[in-house]
C-alpha cells in the first residue's frame, strides 16, 4: 500500500496524422463571372435620408445669460455686503474721516449699477433667446429656463428701480 493506486496516471497525447496534401484544383480560385455592363446600371439604389440633428443652441444660449444674470445680482450682493460690513466695523472712524468711506461707497455704486444694467441686458436677452428658443423648438425645455431666470431678474431689477425712485425725500430738498 504505497498510496500511489489511487492517483491518476498521466496519458502522453496520441500524435494526430497529417493530412493529405491539397489538390492543384482546390489552390486555384474559381474563374470569375463575366460581368455585363447592362446589370451595373439597371437601377441605382437611392441613398436613406440623413437624420439631420436640430441644435439646440437658442435655448442653451437664454438658459446661461439667465444663470449669468442671477450670479451677477448674487455677487453683487456679496460685494455690497462685504462693504456694508467693512463700514460697520470701523463705524467710529467712518464718521470722523468721510474721505475713505466716500471712496469705499462710490466703488459700491459703480459696481452696483453695472450689475443692475447689465444684469437687465441679460436677462432681458434670456427671455428674447427662451421665447425664440421655445416657438421654434431649438431647446424648449432650457429656453423655458431661461425665460424664467431672464423674468426673475426683470421684475427684482424693475421693483427695485422703482422702489428707489419712489422713495420719500430726505428733507434736504423741498
């Protein structure tokens, strides 16, 4: 009892013939058909229409001059607020040297103005692009996007124009 009954004994592979030798006939290509010039012209096939794919290019255009309108009006307000901040921790010399906050305010105005105006242009661009954009069906769904970024804007921009024109005098004036 050696142990080694129970193993599998290995098998050499049995060598495989090779086989015969290929006939002349079967190395030489069939003798090619005579073609008639009359078949090759009988009838043209028509080529398949070409799926032109329509652009989307007028509502993708009025979904980012909204989104840029609304980030201009948020960094604007960021900007207002950094300075209203900064005027309110040195409030003290605010109001005993004028010079440095005028010049701190009047940076605020500028910005703030060519955010408002140019926030307008945008959006009023965005809902000019989204109307297009939704009538003609070249990107309806961003152009709806952008018809309400672009009113949103419209109408914050409009209410506070007016709001400021509408405010009571300050009593320095009569």
């Amino acid at each position: 009892m050696s142990g080694t009954e129970d193993q599998p004994v290995p098998v050499e592979p049995v060598p495989v013939e090779p086989a015969a030798e290929p006939v002349a006939a079967e190395l030489t290509p069939p003798p090619a058909s005579p073609i008639e010039p009359a078949s090759l012209a009988a009838a043209p096939v028509p080529a398949a229409p070409l799926a032109v794919k329509r652009r989307r290019g007028l509502g993708a255009a009025s979904f980012i001059l909204g989104l840029l309108a609304i980030l201009g009006d948020l960094a604007a307000l960021v900007i207002g607020l950094i300075a209203v901040a900064g005027a309110l921790t040195n409030f003290s010399s605010v109001l005993t040297d004028p010079t440095g906050s005028l010049g701190s305010a009047l940076g605020v105005i500028v910005i703030a103005a060519v955010a408002v105006f140019g926030g307008l242009l945008f959006a009023l661009l965005a809902v000019i692009l989204g109307l297009v954009a939704a009538i003609r069906n070249r990107g309806r769904v961003l152009g709806v996007f952008g018809i309400i970024f672009g009113l949103i804007i419209l109408i914050g921009h409009v209410s506070a124009i007016v709001g400021i024109a509408m405010t009571p005098s300050n009593g320095l004036t009569s």
